[in-house]
C-alpha cells in the first residue's frame, strides 16, 4: 500500500512539472524579441550616421588657402586668401588679421608661455620645434574665427 502510495505521488509530481506552455506567454516571448530585433537595427543605423559624421577633412576646408612660409625657422602653414598675415610689433612673431582687425597672433618664443594679456580668455597651441622654440599660435575666446584658428594650426608643417 505505501508502495502503491509513493508510485502515485511520484506520478502527480511528473504530471505537474509537465504542464504545457501559456500561449500569452509564447505571444509575449515573439513579441519582446520583435521589439528588440528592431531596436537593435534603429539603433545600428542611427550609431552609423552618426559616426559618418565625426570624419573631418581638413583638405578640402583648406585647398584655396595661401600659404605663409618662414624660411628663418623652417615652417609653413595655411591661411585663408582673404586674410593678411603681418609684423606682430615689438614681437618675434606675426599677426594673421582679416579686414584690417587682429585674429590670430603666432609667435616664436624660446620658452612656453601665455602672451595673451588675460589668459583666462586665451586659446593657444604651442608646438615645440628645434631644441629650444616654441611655435605658439593664440586667439582669444570670445573670437567669432575659433574654427577657422584650428585649421590653421592643423596645416602647419615643418620644413627643416
């Protein structure tokens, strides 16, 4: 009898751990993977315009730009034909203006500093060159030509 028992016991709990699957719950399973599959794609595709977007080409920005060219120290950079590159007075250095008011300031320093009155305002690219120059290029940043002063220190290059 107590066999008998535990054979049906053993029969229930077989019974019960197979019960068949909800069909809400099949529904719900296709649907959360049809959603995810979709995001994944949406999500794919917007990460792939986005970073076509993050290429910059500086050559193109650049083709039509003069060149200046500073034999004494053997380096060359772009500046846009538009503007005028002059004596920076009092200065081992040049001043690149448009209509006749200063943008950009480069000058040649044998140590690394700040040569704009109020540095807190300053944006500069110094670029080590020789064994004791500095090549420093500095705008301020209130300047409405903040792209155009990075282009032109992405094209300077060093002839000797």
């Amino acid at each position: 009898m107590v066999d008998e028992m535990i054979e049906h016991a053993s029969v229930k709990v077989a019974q019960t751990k197979k019960k068949p699957q909800n069909k809400k719950s099949k529904t719900a399973l296709v649907v959360i993977s049809v959603v995810l599959i979709i995001a994944a794609l949406i999500g794919g595709f917007y990460w792939g315009k986005m970073s076509g977007k993050r290429t910059f080409n500086f050559a193109d920005l650049t083709s039509d730009w003069q060149i200046y060219k500073s034999n004494d120290y053997g380096f060359s950079f772009k500046y846009p034909k538009e503007w005028n590159v002059g004596q920076n007075e009092g200065k081992d250095g040049f001043i690149i203006s448009r209509e006749g008011k200063n943008i950009i300031a480069f000058n040649v320093y044998n140590k690394r500093g700040v040569s704009i009155k109020e540095p807190q305002y300053a944006i500069q690219i110094s670029v080590p060159f020789g064994k004791t120059h500095y090549l420093i290029f500095s705008t301020s940043t209130e300047n409405e030509a903040k792209d155009i002063f990075y282009n032109i220190a992405a094209t300077l290059e060093f002839n000797k």
